[in-house]
C-alpha cells in the first residue's frame, strides 16, 4: 500500500441520482449500489446520501494511513478536530474524518489488510470454481459431438 495518498473520494449530496447522471454523462463513470444510503463509484470513490439537512454536503478525500490511532493524535496534536472517530465499513476498514486548521474536512483511512486478503483469496476461489465448471461442461459438449 503506497503511504499516505489520497485512496477514495466521496460526495456528500441530497440527491445521488442527480450527481450520478451528472459525473456519468461527463466523465462515463459506472455507478453501483454499495449499501442504502451509498453508492460506489468504479474506480474513483462514492457517492453518499447526507443523512439529514444539517450535515454538510460536498467532498471528503481519503488518505491511507496505516494506524488510525496514531494519526488521530498526530491529528489533534496539529490542530485539526476529529468530527468522526474510527468508524467501521464492515470487511473493509476504518475510517476517521477530521477538519484541519482551516476548517477542510479530509478523512483518514485504515484498511482492514486482513478481511481484505481473505476477500481477494474467495473473489480467486470463486474464479477458480467457474472456469472449472466451464471447462468441465466444454469437456462434455465435445464428448458427445465425438459420439
């Protein structure tokens, strides 16, 4: 994992159709439904429904950082204000966002190498498991043509 850069963007909107469409039409971003309220954005970030009118909407960056803890008290020690401390996305990692001295939102993020790992060896397994049942049924289908 490259050390400390910017790993996710995230949109914070009312309306994640409208910026779908938008980004889609602009840049040819493919959209998926990750979960209700988000939805990820191939290769670039996600795009998540604020909650309620009082969170902000517009745009956090995600920087990779291999321990949350530290960075949150190298965080507060510059200055910066924790707004959400070390929240989990399930199988993925932690998160923490955070406001500089000027009042920026960025977020930190702590991937989970572990659960990612073994994601990366089911995702393979599952390859696997297709090819060979492809194979097997091209095995078949040439067996009875020679018959």
């Amino acid at each position: 994992m490259p050390k400390n850069v910017i790993q996710h963007i995230e949109w914070t909107t009312r309306d994640t159709k409208r910026l779908q469409d938008f980004y889609g039409r602009i840049f040819d971003w493919k959209f998926r439904q990750a979960m209700p309220d988000y939805t990820m954005i191939d290769g670039v970030g996600g795009l998540f429904t604020a909650p309620d009118q009082q969170m902000p909407t517009g745009i956090t960056c995600y920087v990779n950082v291999k321990d949350l803890a530290a960075t949150e008290a190298k965080i507060v020690a510059a200055g910066g204000q924790i707004y959400k401390s070390k929240q989990e996305v399930p199988g993925m990692g932690w998160f923490t966002i955070f406001g500089d001295p000027d009042g920026n939102t960025i977020a930190a993020w702590q991937p989970n190498l572990k659960a990612m790992a073994a994601n990366q060896r089911a995702a393979a397994a599952r390859t696997a498991a297709r090819t060979a049942t492809k194979k097997k049924k091209a095995g078949k289908a040439k067996a009875k043509k020679k018959k």
